[in-house]
C-alpha cells in the first residue's frame, strides 16, 4: 500500500471523523472540534491518504505545553505565546500501522510537542521520545480516561 501524508482539506472532515470514530470508540469528538483545528491551525492537520482513500490523520496545534485542552472541546483561539505543539490526535488504519508514518510525521521540526497517551500506548510514545511530564489541569488529562499520561518531547 503506497500512502503519503498530505495536508488536510475541509472536504476530509467527514472521512476524518468515520476513521475518529472506528479507532477512538471510547474518545469521542465531534465534527465541530475537527473542524475548529483545521480552522485555527492548518499546517498542523494532516491526512494519510492512499489513492481517494484515507488511511489515517494527525492533528496538532500550538498550545500552551502545560497541559492538554480537554477532550472534545472547543479551543475558541491559540494561545498568543504557545509553549509547545500538541498532537491532538493521531490515527491509523491497522492496515497504515508499522510502515514509519508516524515517525515521518514527528520527522517535522518543531521545538517542543506535547499529546495524551490513551490506553496504554505510552511505551509507543517514549519509544518516539517522548517522555511524561508535569500536567497544570489535573481535569483536562482526566477526561481522556483513567490512565491518560501527559507527555512531551523537545526536539
């Protein structure tokens, strides 16, 4: 399967939230934060795409470093002085997985990056360097489930 990462349109909103849907059963978003993310931060949304078909998508925003927005919220605007990148989120068809296109995607040079690791993937994460770190909203990482880990890597 050939697939490369291209940057998101708002005509993939929908295939975006199907895959968000399928893969994040118990960490429901809605249309309208999607949406807000590519709106507010474009060169951080990205699809992979094989073909017309999407295989997965990442979003990331500037935000503060200090601790994720809640889940499935709205961010209303970006921080005027952020202190990291955030991944908000990261998804792929099993069929994408184990092909190097997350590490392709953390491949971009940004200072610092900071996402939850839901359900137990944070050994996935340390193995792409990033590391657990301090979280100033002990209720925004809880409403991504019991055992959600803040994590950042300086790159």
């Amino acid at each position: 399967m050939s697939a490369a990462w291209r940057a998101m349109v708002a005509a993939d909103l929908p295939g975006v939230l199907a895959l968000a849907d399928r893969l994040h059963p118990h960490h429901p978003e809605s249309m309208a934060v999607f949406a807000e993310r590519l709106a507010l931060a474009p060169d951080g949304c990205r699809v992979l795409a094989s073909g017309g078909a999407l295989l997965g998508y990442a979003v990331a925003h500037p935000w503060t470093g200090l601790a994720p927005p809640p889940l499935d919220a709205l961010l209303g605007a970006l921080p005027a002085r952020p202190g990291a990148w955030h991944i908000h989120d990261v998804a792929l068809l099993p069929a994408a997985r184990g092909a190097g296109h997350v590490a392709a995607l953390l491949a971009a040079p940004l200072p610092r990056l900071t996402l939850v690791a839901v359900d137990g993937t944070g050994g996935y994460w340390a193995r792409h360097g990033f590391a657990d770190a301090p979280c100033s909203d002990a209720a925004a990482l809880a409403s991504y489930g019991e055992g959600a880990r803040f994590m950042a890597r300086a790159t």
